[in-house]
C-alpha cells in the first residue's frame, strides 16, 4: 500500500460521510434552486442567509453527528457545536448565498475535518455541476477524472459533463507556461495569469490595503474572479483551470476545505509578502491572508502582493 493509499485508508469512513453529506445537501439545493423561499440579512455587513443556507445545514449537521457524535463542529449558520477541540468539522451548506439570492447558480457545499487545527479531508461540492472535489491529507486530491496535480493525471479542465462522442477537434495552441527558471528576476507584472480574490466579512469598504491588493490584481493580471463562492475557486486553482488566489481576511470555516484541494493539488502557500504560511481555521481573521498558486507562478503573484502591502503601508 502506497502512502497515498494509507493517507486516504486513514480517514475512509469521515470522507465517505463528508461525500454523501455535500452531496445529499446539493441534489437538495439544486432541486429548489429558483423556488420562492425566504432571505433574511445576517451582520453589520449586509451578509444574507436563505432558507436553503439552513436545509442545507440540517442535512449535513445530521449525518455528521450520526456518524461522529463526539467531534467538534462549526457551521456557518448554527455556529460551534460542542464535542472533542482536537477534531473539527467545518461546514459551509451554502458558500454562494448571495448568488443564490439573486438567481445565479455559483455556488458550493463545504466540509472538511480539521485535527490539531490542521485540515486533513475537504470536500467541495457543486450542485449545478454535480461535481464533487475531495482531499485527504497526504493522499491527493480528487474529482471525476481521477487524481490532480503532479504526481496524478494532470489537472481536469472541466468539471462538467463529457461531451457527446463526436469527432475529435483539432488540437489548440497552448501558450508557454507561465514558468522562469530560478536564476531569472521575477517580473512585476503577469498579464496572462487568472487569479481568484476573496475577503472576509469584516474587511470594511475603506480598507487601505485591501484595495490596493484588489487594483494591483486587477491592473497587472488579465483577470481577478471575485466569485463570492471561494469553495469554487479552490476547486478551480486545485483542477489548473486558474492560476492563483490571494485572500485577505479569508472567512475561517470556508477556508481549510478548500485550501486542502489546492494543497494537495501540488499547489502552494505564502503571506502576502512571501513568508512561510500555514493552512488552518485557527486565529484572527487577519491570520489568513495568503497567495496560494501553482510553484511555477506562485513568485509572480507573491511580487505584486508584496508591492502592494508597501505600497499601503509607506
């Protein structure tokens, strides 16, 4: 038995109940998508939260503590559930309540378990697609074509259903990777790279540094996704199809579940200005402010953070 195999043996039972949980709670939430049903405001900030936030959380909140009545959980709407501070499930029902709210179907269930504070299964679901994304801690990570990253198959470029047989078309050009070789300076600008953004709750409207992280982004690369789905841009960054995510204030339960994805994609981590970073649910928001990207183009990114956190700071 490889490690692989050993790692994800470990917590066979938790994945299997995280997969049927995300997966029951998202033929729900598709099934009701665009039903009449009531939205109510959460906050200072004006965050919302739906009736199918709440259905949703029932039904995972149900299986996991059948299964493992003992654990620790913090929800996103029933807040933290007593049991042992060692293990914690974390969950998001509905990570997308604002897209759902106004009719856009961008949107994701997520559960992960984290032990001693560090993420060690995530599960990504999205119910429009059907498309479920998993990781477990050392094993990989997972969706339907199999494994990603380095040491699988490649990453999957779509997470949608196969196309209908049909003739093969002819193959695209791919540009050249977005690679330098150690020895080469890092240039300040990626015009061809794709990142996703996301900020926490409590980041407010006049927060200096946030905005110069968001118009550095936005100036200097060809596109920032600020989906308010952060569960789909983990699961986009772990499958290649972008190329970084800079968070600032990054919510706590959302993001562990996601991060394991592009961790165990291959992908890696830093602080905004390019220190060593931890993946965890643990701390202050102000704890989870990170650049997360394939190796090959992490230092690109890490380059415009770090000149934007100066250049708030002077």
């Amino acid at each position: 038995m490889d490690r692989a195999t050993e790692e994800q043996s470990d917590y066979a039972a938790e994945l299997k109940v995280a997969l049927a949980a995300a997966e029951e709670a998202g033929r729900m939430l598709r099934a009701r998508f665009g039903d009449t049903w009531r939205i109510g405001v959460k906050g200072e900030d004006g965050d919302v939260v739906t009736e199918l936030d709440l259905a949703a959380e029932r039904i995972v909140l149900g299986r996991l503590r059948e299964a493992f009545p003992e654990d620790r959980v913090w929800s996103e709407e029933a807040g933290v559930l007593a049991g042992a501070a060692d293990r914690t499930w974390l969950v998001d029902p509905l990570d997308g309540s604002n897209n759902v709210a106004i009719g856009l179907p961008t949107y994701a269930v997520g559960i992960g378990l984290c032990v001693a504070g560090a993420p060690v299964l995530g599960v990504v679901h999205e119910p429009h697609t059907g498309a479920t994304w998993h990781a477990v801690r050392g094993g990989g990570t997972y969706g339907r074509g199999g494994r990603l990253g380095a040491d699988g198959e490649g990453p999957v470029l779509a997470a949608g259903p196969a196309p209908a047989a049909g003739p093969v078309p002819a193959a695209v050009p791919v540009p050249a990777a977005e690679t330098l070789p150690p020895d080469v300076a890092v240039p300040a600008s990626s015009p061809r790279l794709v990142v996703a953004w996301t900020q926490g709750h409590s980041v407010r409207k006049d927060d200096a540094l946030a905005e110069a992280l968001r118009v550095a982004l936005e100036r200097r690369t060809r596109r920032v996704l600020a989906l308010w789905a952060p569960l789909l841009g983990w699961s986009m960054l772990a499958r290649g199809t972008i190329d970084g995510f800079v968070g600032y204030c990054a919510e706590a339960v959302d993001f562990p579940p996601g991060a394991l994805l592009a961790l165990e994609a291959g992908c890696e981590f830093r602080t905004l200005e390019g220190g060593p970073f931890r993946v965890g649910f643990a701390g202050p928001d102000t704890t989870r402010c990170f650049v997360a990207g394939r190796p090959g183009v992490l230092d690109r990114l890490v380059a415009l953070t770090r000149e934007a956190v100066g250049a708030a700071v002077a």
